[in-house]
C-alpha cells in the first residue's frame, strides 16, 4: 500500500505529447459507487451513504490555492517545535460529518486551539487552508514525540519489501531470519504479526541491510505503529461533510500532496494514513471505501503536471454541460460526456484533443 513514483506518464509523453500524457489521464468510461460516510458525531449516527462520482480526468483542471490561516504561537496547539526533517505526508479525514463541518469549520476550530490538537492543513470543498509551517510539529498523528529513526536489523536485504513477523521470543523477523530488534510488547506480552497495523512498518535499505524504523503499540488501538507521524510529517486534514463533493475533495488532496512532495524532495511512498502511526482507522472513509490506491494515482497526475509539464498552460473547455470548468461530473446520464483539452507550451505551440467519456451500463 505504499508505492514509488513509476515513469509510465514520462514514457508517454516521449512518446506521444502533452496530449498523450492527457489521453493517459482520461476516463473512457465512468460509474457511480455507493460508499459509506463515517461521521464522529452523534456515537457515528451522523455517517452516511454517498454517491460518489469521478471526474472525465483523474486530473483535476484547477490550480491549486492555498490561503495562509495560521494557528497564533500564543496558542497550546501550536508549540513551536522545529521538526528534525519532514519524512512523510499525513492524510487524514476529520470524520465530521454533519453538513456545514467543511474546512472553513475546521479552519476556525484549529486556529482557535483545536482541543490541543492541531494540523499543517484543513481541505474541503470550501477551500484549503495552511495552519502552521511546513517544518513545525504538529499535534495530529497520535504517536506522541517519537521521532523518525532507522535501526540496523543486521538482516541482508534480499527483496524489496521484506515479509515482517515477530519471533516467539518478540523479536522482528524479516523474510524469515530473526533480527536483532526487539519488537514492541503489550506490557509484556509479546505480540505477532497480526498485531502490526495494515500499513506494516517502517523499513529500508542502507548498505545492503534492512533498517527498521522507530515502533510502538498502541493501546488505544491495540496495534503496532511507528514514529515521527507528530515529529516527522506533515498533517493534513480533508473534509467530508454531508453535501460536499467527496471526489472533488480527494482530487484537491492530492493536489496538495503532490505539491508538497515537491517542497520537501519526497517521493510518493511517503505518503502514508494517520493509520500508519497509531493504528487508528483514518482516512476512515477513503481506507473503508477502498479508494488509497485510486488516491494514490490522482496523486501521481498531479505530480506529473507540476514537474515534467510545469511550463505548460492546461485547460479544460466543456462541450456538454453536464461537466463543469474544473472536470467535474455533474451528473450521470445516458448521454455521453465530451470536453477538449487546451495546451500551451512555452513557446505557444498550441495542442487540442477532445474527449469522450461513457457511462457504465
């Protein structure tokens, strides 16, 4: 569930154009899905049932504004702690579900204390706002003020990404020889493998060795997870609030993520669920949904554009009106759904291309 950039789009666009890269991103055909909205509210009595639609493009022909809201230093919430390095990308949902708890509500809660807690951004619908510095903890990830770190297992690495379990005596096993790192217990009571949160943990590979990251139980959530989510990342907030548009929220997150792996030189494995630092179900909604690797993938057009086509002026003209200006389904019909796509290079060579999307019988 935690992947690299590949060079699919790249490989495209040599060969075929901008307007390749942009038949590559289409939708050919569409369909509507049920899934469940997991609201906090009301002992989860507030969650509810949402159709959710794609877009004609799995990018979203929007540029991406951010309007600076920022906690006071005055405030708990914001400690002012410099973070040692940013490694990862905290998505979250608010699991605010009552219409009306969109980001400008969170917006005013963060920046009024937010109970102690607090976030880089809130994202919704209704816009996307900065809270603090990229390089400031923030108090979102439930992991308290475990850092990132790096352990040598002293296990040769001989794959990728290693099949994790814990010994009998609780130590971690990787592809199936013992390392030399104690694996959390239970006050105690050593755990197994079942007890290390879906995401797994932290681990690469330095000269030829495994290294394991920083990891901890939660007895909250009565899993494994590991450190640096509060001390390391950066947290981010997307709303999904009773009468918003979900997918139009998740498009404009990973947009956000996108940029952000830009600022801070990361690649797309570090993008990763609050789950991943204290087991906690969150993103509910997208994690119950089965929508990560979709997530992932808009995060990965959108990272295209804002690096390989950076200098490239991108637009959207829709031709049937049941799509708006940003590539939005408004609806689903019989009909077909058409649009064209406008691109400018630096030097103002213009390409054009329409495109036809169909709904799933």
């Amino acid at each position: 569930m935690r992947r690299k950039f590949t060079n699919k789009y790249l490989e495209v666009f040599k060969k075929e154009g901008p307007l390749g890269v942009f038949r590559a991103f289409h939708n050919e055909k569409v369909e509507e899905k049920i899934i469940r909205v997991f609201g906090w509210e009301d002992q989860g009595r507030s969650s509810y049932d949402h159709n959710l639609i794609p877009s004609v493009s799995k990018y979203l022909f929007e540029d991406l504004e951010i309007i600076e809201a920022y906690i006071d230093s005055s405030l708990e919430n914001r400690p002012g702690i410099i973070k040692e390095s940013t490694k990862y990308i905290t998505v979250h949902d608010t699991a605010g579900a009552r219409e009306g708890s969109g980001a400008v509500a969170h917006m005013k809660y963060v920046t009024k204390g937010g109970g102690g807690t607090s976030w880089h951004y809130s994202l919704g619908n209704d816009g996307i706002f900065k809270h603090l510095p990229h390089n400031e903890v923030a108090y979102h990830a439930g992991d308290g003020s475990r850092t990132y770190t790096l352990e040598n297992s002293n296990v040769k690495a001989s794959t990728p990404k290693p099949d994790i379990d814990i010994s009998k005596d609780g130590y971690y096993v990787l592809n199936g020889e013992k390392s030399t790192i104690l694996a959390p217990t239970n006050d105690g009571e050593i755990l197994s493998k079942k007890d290390i949160n879906d995401l797994s943990i932290e681990i690469q590979i330095i000269d030829g060795y495994y290294y394991i990251g920083n990891t901890w139980y939660s007895k909250t959530y009565k899993l494994i997870g590991n450190g640096g989510g509060n001390r390391n990342s950066i947290g981010i907030e997307s709303c999904i609030d009773r009468g918003s548009d979900i997918y139009l929220t998740w498009q404009r997150l990973a947009k956000l993520v996108a940029y952000l792996l830009i600022a801070e030189n990361l690649d797309l494995d570090a993008v990763v669920q609050h789950h991943y630092f204290s087991g906690k179900d969150c993103p509910m909604t997208m994690r119950r949904a089965k929508m990560w690797d979709d997530f992932l993938d808009l995060v990965e057009v959108e990272y295209f554009v804002q690096t390989t086509m950076k200098d490239y002026e991108i637009k959207i003209n829709p031709i049937t009106n049941n799509i708006d200006s940003n590539g939005r389904i408004k609806e689903l019909t019989k009909d077909d759904l058409v649009y064209e796509v406008i691109i400018t290079d630096k030097d103002n060579n213009i390409y054009k291309d329409k495109f036809t999307t169909k709904k799933l019988s």
